[in-house]
C-alpha cells in the first residue's frame, strides 16, 4: 500500500462514517498522509481527525476513535493506532495483494461476512407483496450475514416464501434482480429483460463473470497449473513493451509503470465487506447488486490476463492471476447467494 493508497484508505473510512451518520461533516477532497516522525508510532501519520473536528462538533478524540474503528482490518494495515490529540497512526502490511486472495479463498463465500451488527434485533411485519416478500429475504440473509438477530414476525421466524408464478432457474433469478437491483423508491427492472443473454444484462454479466472464473480453473489445469496467491506481475498493453498484452514478471526489465487492469479487481475486493455492511445498515440489497456489477465488469476486463498467451508457458505470475479470479468468483458467488439468487458454473 502506497501513501496514495493509504490516503484514499482513511478517505473511504469518513465517507463510510459520513454514511452512517457517525459523522456529519462534508467529506474532504483529499487526507493528507505523512511520514512518521522520529519517535513517533507507525509508518505513517495523518492529522485528518483534528481537521474534522470543530465541522463535526466533536473532540478530535472522538473523530479518530471513529475512524479507526472503521480502518480496523483493512487490508494492508498491520495496525491503526491514535496518538496525541487525535493523530491516526498507521503500520502497513506486505505483500497485502496475495493475503487478500488467500483471505477470500479461505472464508469462501463467507467472504465479507462479520459481526458488526451483533446485538441487532430486527424483526420484519409478514408481508405477502411480491416485490416486498423477496426485499425482507434478501434483507434477513443480509443482516444475519453482518452477525444481527433478524427474521420475520415476532418469532424471528424466516418463513420460506416462492413469488407467484416463478418455478425455479432463471427465470426466478431474473425476477429476484429485478426487483433487489432497483432502490426501494425505484421502479423495478423488467424481469423479461434480464433472461436475454446480452452484455447490457447486468444479471447476465454477474453469472457470466462468476461462469468465467470457474472456466478459467479448468483451462488452468488443462495447462498444467493451478491458483496460487503471490505477485502479479506488471501488464504490458499492447504495443507499449516486450510481447503485446502480456505481463511482465516483477523483477523484469521494463518501463516503471504499464496500465493494471488487477488493481481496479483487487480495490473492489477489499471493499466488498464493507459494501455488504452498507447494504445491510440501510436496509438496501440493492447496494449489493450495484456492487456485484462493478465487480464482474472489473473481472471481465482482468479475465484476458490470466492464461498464457500463444506459446508462453504458465509462470508464478499466472498462478497468482489466476487465484485472483478465483477469488473474484468467490465474492460473486457469495454476493448471489445473499440475493437469493444462483450462481451457474456454466452459461
């Protein structure tokens, strides 16, 4: 994690504090991030918390107990610490990229799941609207998912419920994204509309991102390797350096920078957690769909990369992509099933 990064870190931590009403201040346009001082805790220093604190009408204290609740177990950060008045002190981890792979492949589709809500009580009226009844699934899936008591009717009972009409495969799926996929004060999609096959189908995009990663795995042993968290290596679009549209292994020769099409893959990854908490605080599944596409359209950019081009012979680099799609089907997967919707391995 690069000081860019960890500034656009604590940045995302005030607008998630912002979004949850733990803040009431306009988001700054940027956090600046410092060195250490001699003496000081950590690598890096930000005084973000004493800036915000006279617009939030709180102790600079209070702002930095906020926001490091908010940075703890990010990705990259060995340690968040507050020092002084309210400065945020930050310890980095290394080789961050691979342990985020490995800590999605291992929690599976639990991936994102937590218990931030613990203690949370929500009890859901029986509902019987079709739109209404697939909305309170979704969102006791969701918030149980977070670690909250949740179910319908006083009982917390989580009573089954099939809408009207649907039997079952797609169709269902269609008719659950469209009716999660549009806000509550939206009209919902046309279900008829997302059976069709075609890249403007967001539900098509998701399953057939999520059907990728899973034809990637049977090529890769097909040739030889199989998924291993590590480096990735740097992308070489074509005609910038050596052969067009293939990584260059860390260490090579080369240019100093090449286009990523991972770290836009891997940014969403780590957000995914927090994503599923949003969307389970503001009672919005929705939040979920929105962020299942961003993913699957990042996957299918990153997808081209991962398989040896012509005769190129798979390498450390490769089995490092290729656990990263794996790992990206994962979330997609787990993303679905908080959906109530199916996850095919084939399309």
């Amino acid at each position: 994690m690069t000081p860019a990064d960890l500034s656009l870190t604590v940045l995302r931590a005030v607008r998630r504090a912002v979004d949850d009403g733990a803040l009431r201040v306009d988001v700054p346009s940027r956090a600046k991030v410092e060195r250490a001082r001699p003496g000081g805790v950590g690598e890096y220093a930000s005084s973000i918390a004493l800036s915000l604190a006279r617009p939030a009408g709180r102790s600079a204290l209070d702002v930095a107990g906020i926001l490091e609740e908010r940075l703890r177990g990010v990705p990259g950060l060995r340690a968040v610490e507050i020092t002084g008045p309210g400065f945020l002190n930050f310890t980095l981890l290394r080789d961050v990229d691979a342990g985020l792979v490995r800590g999605i492949l291992a929690a599976g589709t639990s991936y994102g799941h937590g218990a931030a809500l613990a203690g949370t009580v929500v009890r859901f009226a029986p509902v019987a609207e079709p739109r209404a009844v697939l909305v309170v699934e979704a969102l006791v899936r969701l918030l149980r998912s977070q670690g909250a008591d949740a179910g319908v009717g006083a009982d917390g009972d989580e009573r089954p419920h099939v809408y009207p009409g649907a039997s079952g495969g797609h169709g269902t799926d269609a008719v659950r994204w469209a009716f999660l996929r549009a806000a509550p004060h939206d009209r919902p999609l046309d279900p008829g509309s997302l059976l069709v096959p075609h890249e403007r189908n967001p539900l098509f995009r998701v399953q057939y991102a999520y059907s990728r990663t899973r034809r990637l795995l049977v090529n890769a042993r097909q040739l030889g390797f199989t998924p291993e968290p590590g480096r990735l290596g740097q992308y070489v679009e074509p005609g910038q350096y050596g052969r067009p549209g293939q990584y260059v292994e860390p260490g090579h020769p080369g240019p100093p920078e090449h286009p990523d099409h991972a770290s836009p893959l891997l940014r969403l990854l780590r957000d995914h957690p927090l994503a599923l908490l949003s969307a389970a605080r503001h009672r919005a599944p929705d939040r979920v769909a929105r962020q299942l596409e961003a993913v699957a359209d990042a996957l299918l950019t990153f997808q081209h990369t991962v398989l040896p081009l012509g005769d190129e012979k798979p390498s450390a680099a490769h089995r490092s992509r290729l656990a990263l799609a794996e790992a990206a089907g994962t979330v997609l997967a787990g993303g679905l099933s908080v959906l109530g919707i199916s996850a095919p391995d084939r399309i």
